[in-house]
C-alpha cells in the first residue's frame, strides 16, 4: 500500500519543479514545457484522491486537463512560431515590446 | 511490491523534472520531459488508472512532446542565454523559499495519511466512457468546440504572413505590423 501523502509529495515536487522552471528559465520553449509539468502534477493529485474517494470524476477531469493541454499546446506553440518569425529570438527577455 | 515499483519511478519521475531544469538546450528539456511523462504513467497504472495512464502515453508523451520536439528542431532553437538575474529577488526569495519549505514540511509530516489500496478503483475505458458520456456529456462537447477552435487559431497563428501584400484584402495572416 502506498500512502496518498506520497503521491501528494512527489505531485508537489513535480509543480515546484514546474514553477522553479517559468520562473528560471529563459527559453520561451523551456517555460511552455515547465507549464506542462505543473500541470502533470496537478495530474496526479487528481488520479491520487480519485483513488483515495472512490470517485471516478478525478479521472475524468485528468482527461479534460489533458484535452485542454493539447490545444493549449497547440495554439501555444503557434505562438512561438509567430513570434520567432518576428522577433529571430527565443529569448523572452527580449520579447518586452508590444509593437515592433 | 507496490511502494518498490512507486519508488522507482517517483525517482525517475523526479530525476527528469530536475534535468529539465539544469539543462540548457531545450531539445534535452523536452527528452526529459518526455522521461516525467512516462514514468508518471507508470504512477497512474499503481493507481488503478488504467485508462488515465494510456491517454497520458498516447497525447501527451505520443501526441504534445512530438509537437514540442517539432517546434524545437522548426525554430533551430540552440543554447539558452542567461540573463542578470535582480539582487533583490534573491534577497527575498530565498527566506521566503525557506519559510514555505519549512511550512510544507510541517504540514506534511504533522498530518495522519491513508492509504490508497492498489487496484480498489477500476478505471477501465468502459467505466470512464460510460461516464464521459451520460455525466459529462456536455463538458466532453464544449471539449470539442474547444479543440476545433484551438486548430483554427494554430494555423491561423502559425500561417506565414503574405510576402507581398497585393492590397489591404490580405486579412487573416497575422498581419506583422511594419
């Protein structure tokens, strides 16, 4: 038997490392990642007290999350793109001006 | 049996984000990416999770990572560039970080757990979809909406703007401002 506390644990390690990831990074792709791990520990919260209450909706709501994740990526990613095209850097730090 | 295998793969779990982190080249951030996502499958399998755990294969280390790799390898994107972090953030992030690992490990270690019994929860594709579609019927349509209108914003994004604008009917392209 694993105790729900650990799966919490490592949940809450996965989000910190999410965080720590937008916050350090500088890579405008490294921090479109970082915010795909914070929402892979949310994850596993969800799959966790889904098990912990008996309760499917948990599952259900880690697929709607997943769905809401691919098109986040998608048009994301988009994003990017438009923006290299614009700009020729990945950088954000360079990416502070509204017009060019 | 079960705590081995949670073991195991927690750690590699969280080997992968930390790599993600030290890593300069985005390429390698997404490889390791690609190592959380899976193992964390594996988590979702001791779960009971079973249907959970494929769909977490199948779009996001199959389907999301291909589209980040892609991404990656379209752009060229190389090292990363650091910057000159403020002094001032670091004055007063790391007491904070202090305070809040401290009030983490308290509340983590002050508090009585359950235990989740392996395999109590059957979450097969039957179940899931029989409940996808008599309770969630309407979440599960709006998600489709969503992603139709998630294509059409991506290509419209995506979509190279006209090299030479014939006249003001160039509409739709993103319309790089000069």
């Amino acid at each position: 038997m694993v105790p729900l506390s650990y799966y919490l644990v490592l949940s809450a390690i996965l989000f910190a490392c999410g965080v720590l990831g937008f916050l350090l990074k500088r890579n405008i792709i490294t921090i479109f990642m970082s915010i795909e791990l914070m929402l892979n520990g949310v994850n596993l919260s969800f799959v966790a007290f889904a098990s912990q209450w008996h309760a499917l909706s948990g599952q259900i709501f880690v697929f709607f999350v997943m769905v809401v994740a691919a098109a986040e990526a998608a048009v994301g990613l988009a994003i990017i793109i438009s923006v290299y095209r614009t700009r020729d850097t990945l950088n954000v730090d360079r990416v502070d001006l509204l017009k060019l | 049996m079960h705590l081995a295998l949670f073991l195991v793969f927690g750690i590699v779990c969280v080997a992968g984000a930390v790599n993600l982190l030290i890593q300069s080249h985005p390429i390698q951030s997404a490889l390791s990416l690609i190592v959380v996502m899976a193992s964390l499958a594996v988590e979702y399998l001791l779960l009971g999770a079973e249907f959970v755990a494929a769909v977490q294969v199948i779009v996001y280390a199959g389907a999301i990572m291909v589209l980040f790799v892609f991404v990656i390898m379209l752009l060229n994107a190389g090292e990363e560039e650091r910057s000159q972090g403020s002094h001032i953030a670091l004055l007063l992030g790391l007491p904070s970080l202090l305070l809040v690992g401290v009030l983490l490990a308290w509340s983590v270690t002050h508090h009585a757990t359950d235990s989740v019994r392996v395999g109590s929860l059957y979450g097969d594709p039957r179940t899931i979809g029989k409940l996808l579609f008599t309770q969630y019927l309407l979440p599960f349509e709006i998600t489709s909406l969503l992603i139709l209108i998630a294509i059409m914003g991506a290509v419209v994004l995506a979509s190279k703007p006209e090299v030479a604008p014939v006249g003001p009917a160039s509409g739709l392209t993103t319309g790089k401002a000069k």
